[in-house]
C-alpha cells in the first residue's frame, strides 16, 4: 500500500495551478483595459494590445476610409469589426461610405440600410438614408430617416428646419408628412409652429394642415392657434373661423354665437376665437359660481387696490359688416375705480372703438348692460372683445374690488344699413 501525497504537496499544488489562472486571468483584464483605454482616442495602439478589438477595428476602419488610397485596409477592418461584434451597425455604415466612394450607389444603399436596421441611433446613417431617400423620391422612407434622427437628437431641428419647411409646401409631400405627423412624434408641434409662422405661402402648406385637422385627434391648441394667426395675417379670418369651429368638441358646438362661450361656463381654450385670460400683476381672473349667474358659472375680475393696465380678458371675433347690440349682465363689488371697467369692441387691425360700453364701478346687484355698434364694409375683417380699464394716465389705473360678468352677447341688428 503506497503512502498518500502530504497534504502539504497538494496544498502547493493547488497554489501554484490557482496563482498562474489568476497571472493569465490578470493579464487579459490588462490587454482588455489598455486596448480599451485607446479604442477610441489612438485605435491602432489599442489593436497592438488585443487585436480583435471591435470598438478599435470600427474606430480604425472609419480613419482608413478617409483616405481612399486606404480603402482595402478600412474595409478589412470593419469586416473584423462585424465578425467581433456582428450587431454593430456603425461598421456596415463604413462599408456604405466605401461603396459609395467607389460608385456603387445602389450597394451603398443597401449597406446603409443594414447599418440602420442594427444601429438605428446612428445618425450618420440615418442622415445619409435621409439624402438617399429624398432623392429617389421615397418620401415616406424619408420622413421616417426624419423621425429618427429627431428623436435622437432634437438639437437637429434648427438645420432641418428649411428642409422641413420645403417638404410642408410641397404637394407631392403632403400624405408622406401628414402621415408620419398622425403617429404624433416629439416634434410634430415644433415643425407645425414653424411651418404656420414661416412658409412662405398659406396656401401651399394649408392641404398639410387640413389633413392633420382631419385626422384622429385633429389638431392640439398648439398647433391650432398660430395657424390661426397665419390665416388672420393673411385675411382669410372667414376661414379661420370655419377652421377652428371644426376642431370644438360636439358638447361646445351649442355655444358657438357672436361671442362664444358668453356665460363662462367652459374653460377658456387660449387661442382662436374662444375667450383669452391674460396675467397682470395686480388682478385675477376666474370663473366662478356665483348666485343669480345664468347657469352656474360667471366670470369674475379681483383688483388688489393697485395701478393696473388691464386689458387682459379678451375674445377675437369674426363678424361681418352690419349693426350689432353688444349686451350682458354686470354686477360690481365694492369696485374702486375713477375710470371704471368697459367691453371694447375694436378692429383687430386698429383704430377707435367700434363701441364701447357704459364704466362699471361701485357696488350694487347684478345689472344688464348694452351697446349698439357698426362694422363697416372694409378694413374690419375681424374684431377684438376686450374687457378693459380706460385709464389715460398711470394715475388713473389704480383699481381694487371685484366685478363679476355673465350673459355676454353680441346681436345682429334686424335692419342694418
């Protein structure tokens, strides 16, 4: 019977077999670390250290390919690349970059495409599929290199813009546009504020607004309310009316009148011809239940016994030449004012008063009010409602109480000249 080994021989065994994996161990941790320490700031070197290094064969690759004397190399090095990391799509884009620098379009598109499918982050794909994409003709594949570079990077907005603001006014492009604008992607209300501001025709970028009006969803108030601007710009507040009409909810559509939404019972939609509370230091604005309101809301109008220019309740009209009664129901409360508060009705493109009712001031219980008023045939195609304190000097603004209003109306006249 032999003797064992002395546990003290295994016991060194063991050490020395553990002591060299932990040697070769470290050592791969160190080529790995150094090679990508410099994958990215010197490739070349980090490839002396491990030679299948995929971040510094793609960083190789795209520096050779600068350099068409290097193309074979470049090309080389990105296909290692793709063997050391087959999902990295930057490399497949090096490969397009060769393709095309050869005169291979249709292979450098196809390559493009690949590296967009497996990296679609990359912009640099996606700029050069974008390019691709507008010059064959391939709109919807176009605003989709469009969507996902936007996504990626909103900082790209501003060099896009005048791309962008072309395609909005081309017909040809319209359903592409509109279609990949339905899907409501981050920038939708960015590009659709420039293109209200900025196209050089309304006409040419209405059929885009159109459809988005028509779709699911139509239009958000952000969107709705500079186009809005653009048509009244332009004159076309007959349209605009017509435009915004179609985008109230059905429960609103039983408010529609010559003043919209008069007894306050709807919150104000900011834009459009729907009401417009402005901020002032000084006064609030609110709506409010209130006893003896038509319905159950009216609106009320707190001053803090301060200077305020206020003008700040307003509502854009669209009516047409002719006689008008504006009327409603008023009550002030405990309202300090020299000057009173009055309802405005006023050309949007400037002058006096069309009208202008009797100051409200004092305190007392709720009164109902009128004011007759001409449009004329030209220059008025659009008004202003305004609620606002006639003060002619600063001194004159000082103002504290409150003054609640309902019922407001504005009256085609039966005979009118």
């Amino acid at each position: 019977m032999t003797d064992p080994v002395p546990r003290q021989r295994v016991r060194r065994l063991l050490l020395a077999l553990t002591t060299g994996v932990l040697i070769v161990l470290g050592a791969r941790a160190l080529t790995n670390s150094v090679a990508d320490h410099y994958a990215i700031s010197d490739p070349e070197r980090a490839l002396s250290w491990r030679s299948d290094h995929p971040e510094a064969l793609y960083r190789q690759a795209q520096r050779l390919a600068d350099d068409p004397a290097q193309a074979e190399a470049a090309a080389d090095h990105a296909r290692r690349a793709l063997r050391a990391n087959p999902l990295d799509g930057r490399s497949y884009r090096v490969l397009g970059t060769l393709a095309e620098s050869a005169g291979n379009r249709d292979e450098a598109a196809k390559l493009f495409r690949i590296a967009a499918q497996r990296t679609p982050r990359d912009q640099l794909s996606q700029a050069w599929l974008l390019d691709y994409h507008l010059a064959e003709g391939d709109l919807p594949a176009a605003m989709q290199n469009v969507d996902l570079l936007l996504r990626v990077n909103p900082k790209l907005f501003p060099g896009m813009e005048p791309m962008l603001l072309s395609l909005a006014g081309a017909p040809a492009a319209h359903d592409a546009l509109a279609e990949r604008l339905a899907t409501s992607p981050p920038w939708r209300t960015r590009l659709l504020q420039v293109v209200a501001n900025k196209a050089p025709e309304a006409a040419a970028v209405a059929p885009l607004f159109e459809r988005l009006r028509k779709a699911e969803g139509g239009l958000t108030p952000a969107e709705l309310t500079p186009w809005l601007d653009r048509l009244g710009r332009e004159g076309q507040w007959g349209r605009a009316y017509l435009v915004w009409v179609s985008q109230l909810p059905p429960e609103r559509l039983a408010g529609l009148g010559n003043v919209f939404n008069g007894g306050f019972e709807w919150e104000p939609g900011q834009g459009g011809f729907d009401w417009r509370f402005g901020r002032v230091a000084g006064a609030r604005i609110d709506r409010l239940p209130v006893e003896g309101a038509v319905d159950r809301l009216a609106l009320r109008v707190a001053f803090e016994d301060r200077r305020v220019p206020f003008a700040h309740v307003r509502q854009l009209l669209a009516l047409g030449p002719g006689r008008y009664t504006l009327s409603g129901r008023a009550r002030p409360d405990n309202l300090r004012t020299e000057r009173g508060l009055v309802w405005t009705v006023s050309c949007t493109a400037g002058g006096p008063p069309l009208g202008e009712t009797e100051p409200l001031r004092g305190n007392g219980p709720w009164r109902a009010f009128e004011r007759g008023f001409l449009v004329p045939a030209e220059g008025c195609p659009a008004q202003w409602l305004v609620l606002r304190l006639p003060a002619r000097i600063p001194a004159e603004q000082r103002i504290g109480g409150r003054a609640w209003f309902d019922g407001l109306k504005i009256s085609r006249d039966r005979v009118s000249n």
